[in-house]
C-alpha cells in the first residue's frame, strides 16, 4: 500500500532490494565455486553445487534470523525487516538447490524412489556419528517450503494472522533442525575445530540478539510506572516523542503506540491489522499512521483506515499534564474516537 492507499505491486525499493540481494548471492557463489575448483581441481561440479548453495543457505537463514531483534534494538536495520519475506524465499530456493542436488547425487542412482530413499537408505537413528542427517535436512526443507509458498498476503488473509505467524515461527523448528543436519553430517567427516566453531559461534549469536532484544522488551515494560488515581499510566515527557513519530509501549498486556502529530496525542494498538507489524516503528503519512512493513493506515484519534478501507483498531485515551504524556491501558473498542491530548493542555 501507498501513502494514498493505491495498490503497489513491486516498487523501486524492493526491486533495488532483491537486485542487491542477488547480486551478493551471485557474488558469494561464484567465488566459493572458484576457489573450490581452483584448490582440489579434482573435486566434481555437483559436489562444489552442493557445497555452496549449502553454505549461501545456512548464512541467509543467520542473517534472516537475526534482523527483528536488530530492527527492535536499532531502527537503522528496519529497511531489511520491510523486505524479509524476500530474503525468505530466496533462501528456501538456495536451499532447494542444495537438496536438489543432493537428493540426486546420493539417492536417484538405485531402484529405490529418491525421495523414499532419503528415509530408508540410512537406518541407524540410534546412532549420533552415523546419524541420516538428510532426513534432517529434507524436514527443514520443507518447512521452509511451505513458509515461501505461503509467504504471499493472500495466505496471510486465508489463514488469519495468528495462524499465519504461528506457522511462520517454524523456521526456529527449521534451524535446530539445520544444525542438526549439519552437526551430524557434513562435521562428521570435516574434523578441523574451526566448523564447530563457526556452526556453535553462530548459534550464540542468535540466541545472544534475541535475549538482548528481549531484555529491552522487558525494560520497555516497566516503563510508565506510577498510576494515577483515574486510571492513567505515566510515560515520558512531551519533549521525548518526536513530531510524525511514535513509541510503544506494553502495559498491563497492552501493546500501545503512541503518536506525537501536530502537537497533540493519541494511542491506537500497536498491532497492525494486515501482519501483525509494528506501527510504532512507521510514522504520521497525510495525517494517518503508515505502518512500516507494508503501508497500512489508520487514522491516529480513531484508529480506523481511510474509506474504502474498513480495518480498526483498539484505541486508548491519553492525556498531557505537567509536561508528560499518560495514557489509560484499558482499551476502547476498536474505531472509538477519541479527543486527542493537546500540548497546551495541563500546563
């Protein structure tokens, strides 16, 4: 969507996105197959194909994994989290290249069915050094395939959102499985330490952005302490909230943003209707706020899009006294109009 609401297919954006995103992926591969067949000039195509789309998945999924908590603890990475889903599905593809090829090398040459193959081939699952990791690797594949296949707005519509996301926050079912897979398979037979540290090193990293930015939930949460008798949390001085911008806010459950717009206040949900995005991080387009992931807007004092749009949100009243804004967590019903506060209001 548009700041006037008119439909966008693929803007200048997200092309300059995936162009740079593809020619990174070009880069990184044909470099990695280069030097493969420049130092073991024995070593067969099909085997550096799998080798390299291997390694150009594993790293996509990293960086995939790592970009909301960055966004959330630094609003300069918010560009990726817009474009993520793109990310996604050219990761899944690397990684069906990677499967492809692997599924054909070592499982296509019997009588056997090559998918069934993956299964039966290997049946010593008791066993940690002899493990079928591809069997790992063939469930992450298709988590990640059913993700891409569904990673289009109208799965998003059909499914409803919270089954949207729940089915999207596989890809940490995907990754423990990958790491498996690679644990028990390819570092099975590379014995030098620096692949153990790379595949643990990178865990740690992901797990540590994610308590970090967990951390700051939890501190963004304790913010707006000290009920007033009416009912009202207090937040932060009027000077903090930037003009056309928003902060959030999670109290008593409540995710609530919170908009500074031509000196007054309101309070909407945080949540945005479309997926669930953070409206907090968009900001006031035309008078109406943009959420960040995809362009929906609602009006700030009512929480409701512009006609002929129909989605609403919670609303929340909020007030200015003595120089800072306090806002009440018992919401309204979605679309209640609310008086926004005025700064020249409690002085």
């Amino acid at each position: 969507m548009s700041s006037n609401y008119s439909a966008i297919l693929w803007n200048k954006q997200k092309r300059s996105y995936d162009t740079i995103l593809w020619i990174g992926i070009g880069l990184f591969l044909s470099s990695f197959i280069g030097f493969q067949l420049l130092l073991r000039p024995t070593i067969t195509l099909e085997t550096v194909i799998i080798r390299a789309t291997a390694l150009v998945a594993i790293v996509l999924l990293h960086i995939i994994l790592i970009i909301g908590p960055l966004s959330r603890l630094d609003k300069r990475f918010l560009p990726l989290l817009y474009n993520r889903r793109h990310l996604g599905v050219s990761m899944f593809f690397i990684a069906a290249i990677h499967g492809a090829f692997s599924i054909i090398q070592f499982h296509a040459l019997g009588d056997t069915n090559p998918i069934l193959s993956v299964f039966i081939s290997n049946e010593h699952y008791r066993s940690i050094s002899m493990f079928p990791f591809q069997v790992l690797g063939f469930i992450a594949l298709f988590i990640f395939l059913m993700m891409a296949v569904t990673s289009h707005d109208f799965w998003l519509k059909t499914l409803s959102p919270s089954i949207w996301k729940s089915l999207h926050m596989g890809i940490y079912l995907a990754y423990g499985l990958v790491l498996l897979h690679v644990a028990t398979g390819a570092l099975q037979y590379e014995t030098h330490p620096v692949y153990w540290f790379l595949l643990f090193g990178g865990f740690v990293s992901i797990a540590g952005i994610h308590l970090v930015a967990g951390f700051e939930h939890l501190r963004r949460k304790k913010q707006g302490e000290g009920l007033m008798e009416d009912g009202f949390r207090k937040l932060h001085a009027v000077d903090k909230f930037d003009e056309g911008r928003g902060k959030s806010f999670v109290i008593n459950g409540e995710n609530i943003a919170i908009f500074r717009y031509e000196d007054k206040f309101s309070a909407i949900s945080n949540i945005c209707k479309h997926q669930m995005g953070p409206l907090a991080e968009g900001r006031i387009v035309e008078g109406c706020v943009t959420c960040p992931w995809h362009g929906y807007q609602y009006i700030p004092r009512n929480g409701q899009s512009p006609p002929p749009f129909t989605e609403k949100l919670k609303t929340y009243s909020v007030k200015v006294q003595n120089g800072y804004v306090f806002v009440k967590p018992k919401p309204n019903p979605e679309g209640t109009d609310v008086e926004p506060a005025y700064l020249n209001y409690g002085k």
